[in-house]
C-alpha cells in the first residue's frame, strides 16, 4: 500500500462530495492531510465528507463553487486560503458526461462538458499554482479517461473522450511549465469504476476499477519519491484498450 504522510498539507479535491471524489478526499486525509470538499449543489453530502474527515483528527472545510466561473474559483481559494491555508495538494476531479449520441446533445450539454472538464481544470490549476511556485511545492493530480489521449472515438459520449483528451494534453503542458518550480502535475485515468452507473459486458480482470485502485494511483504522485515525475498518465483500467485506437 502507497501511504505517503500528508500531515501538514492541505488538499483541495473538486466534486469530493461524492464519488471518486469523496474517495479520493478522505483517502488523503487518512494520511494526515487537512482537506477542502468542494461542491457545487450537493451540501449536505459535503458536510458529511468534511465530517468523515475530521475522524481522522484533520481540518476540514467544505467550499461551494462553480469550477467554470473564474470568480467563483478565485473566491474558492480565498475561502480555503483563510480557512486552511494554502493548497498543496489539488486534485480536479469535476467533470460531466454525456453518454448520448453526439448529434443528440443538446449545445448546452456540449458547453457543459467542456467547460466542467477543461475549463474548471485549467481555472482551479491557475489559481493554485501562484501559491506553489512561491513555495516551491505543489502536486496537481487531474482525473483524465483511459485511452482519450489515444484518439479514442465513439458516437456516444464524445464530448467528454475530447475534453479528456484536452485535459490530459494539459497536464503534459502545465508539467513542462513548472519543471523548475517544486511543482508535479500528473493525470490518472480510469476506463470503469465501482460508481458506474453502468457495466459494459466484459471488463478487464472481471471488475470495474475499486475506489482504492484511484486512490493508490493518486497517492503515487504525492509520495516524497515521486517529486521527478511529472506530466504522466496512470490509466486505471486493468489494462482496457479500445478497438479503435
């Protein structure tokens, strides 16, 4: 098991009031990390992360905000800044689907996609990095999709394989931006999860990937010995390859 201590970092995790995210969250304040639990419409399970969290003796505080709105991530921080100082650790996990043909997506869910995925990424990293640069240290963990950076295509759910896929072409740039500033940026990327709401017939190894397997990827990047790794992608997908890539 991959238990990096955390003690005396503070961790922001996007949509970490459910999910992946959840999981993600409290895996992190296991190991000592206080913890932010962002939300954007699901208070009352946040407060009950945030709650989960502190039987781990950590802070923690629960923070409403709309990733896509550049005001709304900056006073985020400011919220998490004041609260638990500044954010160490930032995982952007926030992003919707779509699971429809493509010419069936109304526009609006087409804009919804793209801006949860590569908008509130790219706004919640800009934010954060200012305060990393200047100490120094950061770790950026970004949730992508397995094999979206392979050109990945399917008439169903298209807009979220290419936002993914920008996500990930992101983690690549912004890792080469900061190679000289403390900083790792990293992706992981699951094909199916325990949450799925539903199974394809045949998964790799007979299961979805555990909420443990996304968790153990993450805190790869977060352990001390990790700190020259930057601007990779850790599929967790049981070795899952699409036909048509």
């Amino acid at each position: 098991m991959i238990e990096p201590d955390l003690s005396g970092q503070t961790a922001l995790v996007t949509g970490s009031a459910r999910g992946i995210g959840r999981e993600l969250l409290l895996s992190m304040a296991e190991l000592g990390a206080d913890v932010a639990v962002h939300y954007r419409s699901s208070d009352e399970a946040a407060v009950e992360v945030a709650e989960r969290a502190r039987d781990h003796d950590v802070s923690a505080t629960t923070v409403q905000a709309d990733v896509t709105d550049p005001d709304d991530v900056d006073d985020l921080f400011d919220e998490i800044e004041s609260e638990l100082g500044d954010v160490d650790i930032l995982v952007n996990n926030v992003g919707a689907f779509a699971p429809q043909h493509w010419a069936e997506i109304p526009h609006e869910t087409w804009e919804t996609v793209i801006e949860t995925n590569v908008y509130g990424t790219y706004l919640c990293s800009k934010r954060a990095l200012p305060g990393m640069r200047s100490r120094e240290y950061g770790r950026i963990v970004n949730v992508g999709y397995a094999s979206s950076d392979k050109g990945l295509v399917s008439p169903k759910n298209f807009p979220y394989f290419l936002a993914k896929a920008g996500v990930l072409q992101f983690t690549r740039m912004l890792a080469a931006d900061t190679q000289d500033d403390g900083v790792t940026v990293n992706a992981i990327s699951p094909y199916t999860v325990e949450n799925s709401d539903e199974f394809p017939d045949e998964l790799p190894r007979g299961r979805p990937a555990s909420f443990a397997d996304m968790s153990q990827a993450m805190l790869f990047f977060l352990e001390e010995g990790s700190d020259y790794i930057s601007g990779q992608n850790v599929e967790v997908s049981g070795g899952w390859l699409p036909e048509n890539v």
